[in-house]
C-alpha cells in the first residue's frame, strides 16, 4: 500500500496558522518536492489559494511541472512534509535547501521540464477576481508520476505581487 503525503509553501503550522508567502513580480517557485534517487512519487491533487486578486490588468500564471534542476528554497523540515494517515512513516523525499522547500530565492537553469498542470488567473481590472481558490484532482489512470531525482514545483509568475497558499498531494 502506498503512503500518502501533502507538502505546503510553509513550515507547518504550529501555534499559527498557515502564512502566505508573496509571488513577488518574476517567475518564482512556490514549493517544490525533490524525489530522491530511489524513489519515484505519483501525484493525486494539487492546489492554490490567493489572499488578494492580481491588482493588473495582467494574467498571472501558475504551474505545476516537474525539471532536471532545483530551485534553491528554504528547506522544508520533515514536519512539513506531513502523512495524511496517522502511524505512516516520515516521507523519504529529499529535504534540503537544493531539494525539497518553499519560497524560492533562486530559480536555477532548468534544462528539461514536464508541465502537469497550468492555469491564468486574471488580474483585477481584466475581469477576474482573481482569488477563488484552484484545486486539481486527477482521475487513478491519469495520475503524473514524478520519476527519481527530480524536482516538482509550484511555480508562478505574476506582474503584481500578491500572496499565496499552495500544495501537493502525493503518493510514495
């Protein structure tokens, strides 16, 4: 049976709550997973949420893919990257500033990418509001699988800052 693990774009909550963390106005990645040399993960969901509308008239972009490079994020610690049954062993994805964590500072040459999913979010004043949370659940036969030694990212790009909550849900 596998194990079933979910990952936030934070450290996990603790007396409180979940933060957001701002996009900032360049690509920037949001969370990111790192699958270690001995093992692959399958994704089961995946989503967003915003604390604000785009403030633009700008689309903001946000994507999920998996890349042959890190981004260099503030590493998770394995409290972050929680079971969602309770007695499940601690996830065996890589933590680490060059592996698995949150709120990039450096996004890395990627080289090779496979994008899984990808949605605009209309800014403001061109007609979106812009803060209607997005969630994505794919079907048993559609389910992406991440293979050994790469890295999964929620990555986005926003011409006006705004904030997020992001995560991933996956198999081991």
């Amino acid at each position: 049976m596998a194990h079933r693990y979910r990952s936030w774009n934070g450290p996990a909550p603790t007396t409180a709550a979940q933060v957001a963390v701002t996009t900032g106005t360049a690509i920037k990645t949001m969370l990111q997973i790192a699958t270690p040399a001995t093992r692959q993960i399958q994704l089961i969901s995946w989503g967003f949420s915003l604390t604000a509308p785009p403030a633009t008239t700008s689309t903001g972009i946000v994507e999920l893919l998996d890349t042959d490079v890190a981004a260099t994020v503030t590493a998770h610690a394995a409290a972050g990257v929680q079971p969602l049954v309770p007695g499940q062993p601690a996830s065996l994805m890589t933590l680490g500033t060059g592996a698995t964590g949150y709120t990039a500072a450096a996004e890395g040459s990627t080289t090779a990418s496979r994008v899984h999913d990808v949605t605009e979010v209309p800014g403001l004043t061109a007609g979106g509001d812009g803060i209607a949370p997005y969630v994505f659940q794919w079907m048993p036969d559609e389910r992406p699988i991440i293979a050994v030694s790469r890295f999964l990212r929620v990555r986005v790009t926003f011409a006006a800052a705004v904030s997020m909550i992001t995560y991933v849900t996956w198999d081991e």
